[in-house]
C-alpha cells in the first residue's frame, strides 16, 4: 500500500509549529477572511481541517516521542512546550471559528447527516468554551502526563536484573507460587512508594475538572465532560443501567470462572497472586519472542482475514510507525494514535511476549485499520470519532482473529487455552470497567470528598462488583490503591465506559461472523470506514448489530460467551 501526504492547499510544506507566531497568522486568515458564497464557506472548513490535522498530527508525535522515552527531559519539554505555548493560543482562536461557522448562512445548505454531527460538535464547543478554563486546561494537560512519567519510572530488582513493571507483571503466570508472591510483593512495594504521590496528583486534577466544569456552567465535571466527549446518543441513566446489568449478569459467571479456578488449585480462597497463573500448572503461553515476530504473525493473520488487513501493517513497518517491545523509561500500557494529515497511525505497546500482548497487538491493529479506512474523508473532525466506534473497531478484531491464532500456537492445547483466556478475560474486564466507571461518577458527584472517603467508596465497590474469592489478608492496601494503576484516570476522564459499550457490540460482530464470516467482515469495514459520519446508532447498524447495552442483551451475550467457552474447552 502506497501512502503519500496529502497536497496542502492552505498551509506551506515547510510549516513548523516552534513558535506560536508561526501558527497565529493561519487563524488570522481564517478568522478575517471574507465568505460570500457557499463555496467559500467549503474552503474555509477545508482549510481549517486542514489546520486541524497538521497541528494535532504535531502534538501526536511530540506525545508519542514522550512516552517512548520518559527519561528524555528534551522530549518532555517538547510536549510540554506545546501544552503550555501552543495548546492555550489555540482555544480563544478555535472558540472564534467556531462562532463564525456557527453563524454562517450557508451552514443551513448541508443537509447530510455527516455535517449535521460535525455542526452539532461546534455548537457544543461553543456551549463549553470560557476564556478562564484556557490556563485550567494547559495545567490539567501538563499534571495528566504526570502519572504516565511516574509509572513509566517503576521497576522492580528480579535475578539481579532491573525489569519494568510490564515484564514483572508477566511473571505472575509462572507456576513457581513463591516465585509469583515475591514479584507481587516487590511490584506492590515499589508501587506504594508511589501512593501518596498519586493521590495528592488524583486530587488535584478533581478540583481542576471541576473548576472547569463550574466555569462552563455545569453542575459537576461529568455532566461536563458527557457533553465534551460528544455523548449524544446516551444518558447517564443509560450507564447506571449498565453497572447494575454488569453486576446481575457478568459478575455470577466471572465468580463461577473464578471458583472453578480455586478449586482446580486446591485452594479455598485464591491469593492475590494467582489471577493469572493456569490452574492445572502449565507454563505461561509465549506466543511470540519479540516485536517483530509479533509483528510478522499478526500480518499473516490479518491477510487471511483480508488482504487489506494485513497491508495497513506492512505499511505502517515501512514507515517506522511501530514501537512495539517494553522497555526500560518507556511510558506503560499500549495506544493507536491516528495522525490526521499523513492517514498513518502509530501504534505504542510494551511487548514482553505474553498472550496479553498478542490481544494489544490485534486490538492496536483493529484501532490502525480503522484509522486507514477512514483516511480519505473529507474533514478532519470525520476520521475523530467517538471511542464507542473506534473502541468497536479494536475489541471486534480480538475475537475475529480467533480462529487463525493457530499461527502463533502449533500446539493444540495451547490454541485452546489461548481463547479460553480471551473469553474469560472479555467476561472479567467488563466488570472492571463498569467499576471504574461508577467510580468516576461518584468522584466527580462529590467533588469535595476526602481521600479516605475516595478510599472507602473504592473498597466498596470492589466488594460489590468483585466474586469474594481472592484472600486479600495482609495486602489491603494494594487493593484499596488498585485504581491508581488505571492511566484513564489520570489522563482522559471518563473515557472508559466505551470499553464496556464497544465490548457488547464486538461479541455481537462475533456472534455474527458464525453465522457468516465474509459477509460480518465486509460490514464491519463498511461501518469502520464512515468515521463519524453517522451517529454511533447509526454506525453499528451499518456493522448489523444494534448498540444497545440493556440487561437483556447483555444476558443473550453472556449465555453466548458461556456456550462458546464450553464449547472451545470440550
């Protein structure tokens, strides 16, 4: 696949975002430039998408840059240069376009539902936007990479070696229990020297959000950021039903997993050790050594699927778009970061050689796909959809890959073990999205708790969304500081939910493709490429499911899951 850069139209070649001045005289001209036709009015929008992705398409790379290396103070000044001189310029300048746009009279002549959700964002953006947030927001951009840098340092002595906290984690599936307890122990020290640090950071991003949000005019942050986070098509009522379908429907089958679990161990209650060890004592699955195994694998399985696929990675490897081993100063976790000008994305992982890595790699990918699918729509604001669609695009390619991981596993048994584990795990992460969700609403509802409260109001959670068999004696505080390890957190608020939402709509797809794969494929890259062209109804009907999180079809769900894992385990 041939990529190019698009031919700017508005901005030179040689555009440099070192100085604001630089930027400024751009939104000058947009600002004062005259607009007496419909066609005008379409090379204005053109040329500020244009705008759009070149500056976003910079702040990408000065982030990826980053959190590949944490300990490059000349990178995190970079980033920080841009959150600090660029991004504030930026608002008052895009609160005055939008304004602009808004008023147009030639707005009323797009009738296309595409336009009608670009329009209906840009109304939105005016509705949130205050000149004294602008400062707020720069200190909330710069203190919410915080977390990242402080995770990023954790590392714990293992055999003499130091190892990232990625690493360590995979240790936790060796059979060796003293081996598994010590590293817990070591990973549970290191992190508590980070507690209180975090804490008092988690704080004071609250009280920031919810000045923002008090400024806009709303009562609490969440009811800010589901208007910031363009939640048309849902309600906030809409969530609380889903933690109390996740807890009446998913949490009985996670316990009986987890039962089933201790009894094979031998162990009355589980420690806090073995979560993720196998039960009958067989080895961690190592699916892969490296990157670029990684990689090379997860080609072929997309070419079989579809050429196309397959191709989007070959391109990306090209063109050095990937970062996918761990390493020591490198920023913890895993993202798809599209870039808007180029249409390549880039995708971020820390690579150990676990099964866990193998469903980051389809999962970034499915997210890579989709940013390819759409890189040749029209606006800037088409290919930046809601998590609900991109989350959809990722969470599907894991359980559409299934059948074809027989390219990392020859043997049999470890085939079928590795898509246990996946089932399971897709059973248990959607309770512990919903917690962190419920958890959100009740931080941002009570602003002003304090941190023993925030502690209380976790532990209680835990209960209620936990299974109750795992011994946690001696190691209460691990779980009473578990959510500081959940980057979302610290870094994009209430961006979780869309997990639990795009989770139910990836085991529809997968239900589908039973039935018929080629046709399920074809829909799901239909659906993929509109972007945000149509609301996110919209677009999981062109995917042929429904987008629809109501106890009962999250019951119709679970009771497939559980056919397909008695299935795969006979």
């Amino acid at each position: 696949m041939k990529v190019t850069r698009p031919e700017r139209t508005f901005l030179p070649d040689n555009f440099t975002v070192d100085k604001w001045e630089n930027v400024e005289q751009y939104f000058i001209d947009l600002e004062n430039r005259s607009i007496e036709t419909k066609t005008e009015f379409e090379k204005w929008i053109s040329d500020q998408s244009e705008l759009e992705a070149v500056i976003s398409e910079n702040l990408a790379w000065r982030y990826i840059k980053m959190t590949i290396d944490t300990k490059d103070k000349d990178l995190a000044d970079a980033y920080g240069f841009f959150v600090k001189e660029i991004q504030p310029n930026l608002e008052p300048y895009s609160f005055r376009l939008n304004k602009k746009l808004s008023a147009s009279p030639f707005k009323s002549e797009f009738k296309d539902e595409a336009y009608k959700i670009y329009f209906r964002g840009i109304d939105t953006a005016i509705k949130l936007f205050r000149e004294e947030n602008i400062a707020l927001n720069a200190e909330l951009a710069e203190k919410s990479q915080i977390h990242g840098a402080v995770s990023g340092a954790q590392s714990i002595e293992h055999d003499g070696e130091k190892i990232t906290m990625q690493k360590a984690g995979s240790l936790l599936k060796e059979n060796d229990e003293a081996l598994r307890k010590s590293v817990f122990e070591k990973m549970a020290s290191r992190r508590a020297e980070d507690t209180e640090q975090l804490d008092d950071l988690f704080s004071e991003l609250i009280q920031l959000r919810h000045k923002v949000a008090t400024n806009a005019g709303y009562d609490s942050f969440r009811d800010y950021m589901f208007d910031e986070l363009g939640r048309f098509d849902y309600t906030k009522e809409d969530c609380f039903d889903f933690h109390q379908s996740i807890k009446d429907e998913i949490v009985p089958l996670v316990k009986q997993i987890s039962q089933k679990k201790s009894e094979l161990m031998g162990k009355e209650k589980l420690k806090p050790w073995d979560s993720q060890v196998d039960p009958l004592g067989r080895k961690p699955l190592k699916p892969f050594k490296d990157g670029e195994e990684l990689l090379k694998k997860t080609i072929v399985i997309f070419d079989k699927i579809d050429s196309y696929f397959g191709d989007c990675l070959r391109t990306m490897d090209a063109m050095g778009y990937l970062d996918l081993d761990s390493k020591d100063g490198k920023s913890p976790g895993g993202y798809n970061y599209p870039l808007y000008e180029i249409g390549v994305p880039f995708i971020f992982m820390n690579s150990v050689g676990s099964q866990r890595d193998l469903i980051t790699m389809i999962h970034e990918g499915g997210h890579a796909i989709q940013s390819f699918l759409t890189r040749d729509l029209e606006l800037t604001s088409f290919k930046s959809f809601p998590s609900e669609i991109a989350e959809l695009a990722s969470m599907s390619m894991e359980l559409l890959t299934m059948d074809y991981w027989d390219e990392f596993y020859d043997n049999q048994e470890d085939l079928t073990r590795a898509k246990i584990e996946q089932l399971e795990t897709v059973l248990e992460v959607l309770p512990w999205v919903a917690t962190i969700d419920e958890f959100q609403h009740w931080i941002y509802e009570n602003p002003t708790h304090s941190k023993e409260e925030r502690k209380e109001k976790w532990i209680s959670l835990l209960d209620e969304y936990g299974t109750g068999t795992t011994d946690w004696t001696g190691y209460e505080d691990v779980r009473a500081y578990s959510w500081q390890r959940q980057l979302h957190l610290f870094e994009v608020p209430f961006y979780y939910i869309e997990y639990g939402m795009a989770q139910l709509g990836a085991l529809a797809i997968w239900k589908n493709s039973k039935e018929d794969f080629d046709k399920t494929i074809k829909d799901y890259k239909k659906a993929m490429a509109l972007g945000y062209t149509k609301s996110i109804p919209g677009v999981y009907e062109a995917a042929n499911i429904t987008f629809d999180f109501s106890k009962k079809n999250i019951k119709e769900l679970a009771e497939f899951v559980g056919e397909e894992l008695s299935g795969i385990a006979k």
